[in-house]
C-alpha cells in the first residue's frame, strides 16, 4: 500500500513539474536582454566576437512587446510564444518570422529558423 500512494505521489508530482516548466518558458524568454552568442548553419558554428554581441540583442517584454538592436541599430516589435507548438512568433524588421523554441534556461536562449530552406540556429545568452 505504501508503494502505491509513494508512486501517485511521484505521478503527480511529475506532471506538475513538467506543467510548470511549460508556463516558466514564457517567462524565461521574457526574463532580460537576450546577446546573440553564436549562429549555426549546416552543422557550422560561428560565434560573435564581443563587440558583435553588444550590437546584437533583443528583449522579449510581457505583453507581446519587443525591443532589439542589430548591428548597432535599435528596432522595435511585437511577439508571442505558443506553449503548445514552442513557437516563438515576432513581426519586427525583418517582418513576421516564427523561430522554434529549442531551450531556454535562465542564462540561454537556442531557437532554430528556417530561412530560404536552410535551417539557421541561433544561441543567445544574457550579459
């Protein structure tokens, strides 16, 4: 009997966990100033010089607003993040783009974007 309530209890544990890892993910990319760290293309790494990081960031403010710079120059938006698809829809200089939620932690944000066919990954990290 005691293994059966031990095990309900881990049971539900888990999914409580994993449902608020879910909600925190929306929190997280909205947590600060996202640095572009590196790019990847076709298994090819590159990362950005310091310099580079400091003229390429973004943040992603609860309610859906956006504010970035690239290349030295500040741009506004909007965004949203699907849960269920782990989506990451913005619509700012480059229009509407959707980027794929591969993980984001409290110091790490990997989305993934298909451009022109070729899947682009960019990591970014806070400074």
């Amino acid at each position: 009997m005691k293994k059966l309530i031990l095990l309900t209890f881990l049971i539900i544990s888990s999914f409580q966990t994993i449902n608020s890892q879910e909600k925190n993910e929306e929190d997280l990319i909205s947590s600060g100033k996202w640095h572009i760290e590196y790019m990847e293309m076709g298994g090819n790494k590159m990362a950005l010089p310091s310099e580079m990081q400091k003229m390429n960031w973004v943040m992603f403010h609860k309610g859906g607003k956006q504010e970035g710079m690239e290349d030295g120059k500040k741009y506004f938006g909007k965004w949203e993040f699907d849960e269920k698809k782990r989506i990451l829809k913005t619509n700012d200089l480059e229009g509407k783009s959707e980027h794929k939620l591969i993980s984001v932690t409290k110091n790490k944000l990997i989305i993934s974007v298909k451009e022109q066919g070729t899947e682009m990954i960019m990591g970014m990290k806070k400074q």
